[in-house]
C-alpha cells in the first residue's frame, strides 16, 4: 500500500517560541524514519516555493512541496520541477492588489520570486524578496498566490469575507490568524492533496495542520491530525488531537502495521 503523510510548515512543523522559530528534532527524526520505511513525506503550506525554501531546515528532503496554498506543486529542492501550477488571472491580481495595497503588508507569490512594495516585510527573510514600485511591475510575473498580514486576526477575518464575497468564483481567501492567503478559486490545500494522491497513486493520505487554513487539508485526508493547542473549530475536522508531528507519524506508523 502506498502511502504518504503530509504536514502543514508554520505552526505545525515550524514553531514559534521567545528564542525565534525552531523545528523540534524528534519531529524532523520521526519524518526521516517514516521515508526510510518506503513511505512519501510532503509539505503543504500557503507560503510561496522560495518563501519555504529559504527556512526549511537541511536535514528535511520532502518528496514534495504543495505550495501557495494549493496553487502549486513542486517536486525536488535542489533542482524544482513543478507538476502542477495554477496562476491567477492578471487583471484580477490588479484588481485584488488594488483594493488591499494600503490596509497590510502584501506579498505576492510568484513560482520564482516573492515580491512586495515598498520596504521587504518582517513575515519572510529580506533577501529572498523582490521589490516592487507600481503596481503594473506585477504583470511579468506568473501569480500564483496573495498574502496579506493584517493588524490582528479580527481584521484578517473580516478581509477575509470581503474578498471571498467581491472575488467569487475567481478568488478563494484563508485565513492564518492575522494572514490572509488568496489563491485562485479552484485552488485550496484540499485540491493541491487530492492531486498528489492522483499523481503518485496514494492508497492512504494522513494529514496534519493547526489553523483555519489547514481545514480543506485535513479534510482531504484519510486521516487527519492537528493539535490540542489549535481552535476547536479546527478540532473538529481532525481524527487525532496530538502534541507533537513525531505522535502523529508515530499513529500513522501503527496504523501501516495493523
């Protein structure tokens, strides 16, 4: 049977502390074991390929990247080979940026670069961000995703329902506490999962996230896991409550013996 467990990056695998971010080693530990057995490993973020890239720790190889929350799909670190990109529509990228430029910090993620206006943002490391200086300096671009960090959560929220209002059918926004990702309509990390289960032919697919955006995620999976510390609403959508990513690999592992 083939198999794959996929994870979530920020918050899930890369956590938050007062010494910066870090990724515990019993996680990165239980992931290798789980590859070692014969088994896939693979990413699923709403952070841009370059945006994953410039923080994933060394020791990591994940055979593959679903990434701008579902509206890509990579395949290698060294050398990428995209199997799937969806980008949005460049009059409705426009439009989009139009309307938010001036209420957070934006970022927009391309299959290449991660571009910005103005100063780099604190979200993502300086020198992986390209600088733009009017909003038509967008159109070369090939977009793949929108991130937009607001003041706080309630104010994400509420962007997050206008723009699924005024955008329907051609945007789709999740919100990530005080972070909106908007990629197109079609996409989600529901749809990136289902088309890595078509791709590799996966007979089993366990999941594991810790916020809003993380639902369409758990929902696709056989088997999905988030964290006593996530929402309840998040909860909700999951079989397993853990600690740790290494507990959840340890179930899946059980459950690839039974």
């Amino acid at each position: 049977m083939k198999r794959a467990f996929i994870s979530d990056f920020d918050g899930t695998l890369r956590l938050y502390g007062e010494q910066g971010a870090y990724v515990l080693q019993e996680d990165i530990d239980a992931i290798q074991a789980f590859q070692k057995a014969g088994n896939l490993f693979g990413i699923c973020s709403g952070r841009p390929l370059a945006g994953l890239l410039a923080v994933l720790p060394k020791e990591m190889h994940p055979d593959f990247c679903i990434v701008s929350s579902g509206a890509a799909i990579t395949e290698g670190i060294d050398e990428v080979h995209f199997l799937t990109r969806k980008p949005i529509e460049a009059e409705t990228a426009e439009k989009l940026l139009t309307k938010t430029l001036a209420l957070g910090k934006v970022y927009v993620q391309t299959d290449r670069d991660l571009c910005t206006f103005g100063m780099p943002g604190e979200a993502m490391p300086e020198d992986i961000q390209t600088i733009l200086e009017r909003l038509e300096d967008v159109r070369p671009f090939c977009v793949l995703g929108i991130s937009i960090g607001m003041k706080d959560e309630r104010s994400a929220r509420v962007l997050c329902e206008e723009v699924n209002q005024e955008f329907a059918g051609k945007l789709k926004a999740f919100q990530n506490i005080n972070y909106l990702d908007i990629v197109r309509a079609d996409c989600s990390k529901g749809t990136g999962i289902e088309e890595a289960r078509q791709h590799y032919a996966l007979d089993h697919l366990y999941g594991i996230g810790d916020s809003y955006n993380d639902i369409p995620l758990l929902d696709a999976s056989d088997t999905a896991f988030t964290f006593h510390r996530s929402p309840e609403s998040v909860q909700a959508h999951a079989d397993h409550v853990v600690d740790t990513v290494a507990e959840a690999l340890r179930i899946a592992e059980k459950s690839c013996l039974d």
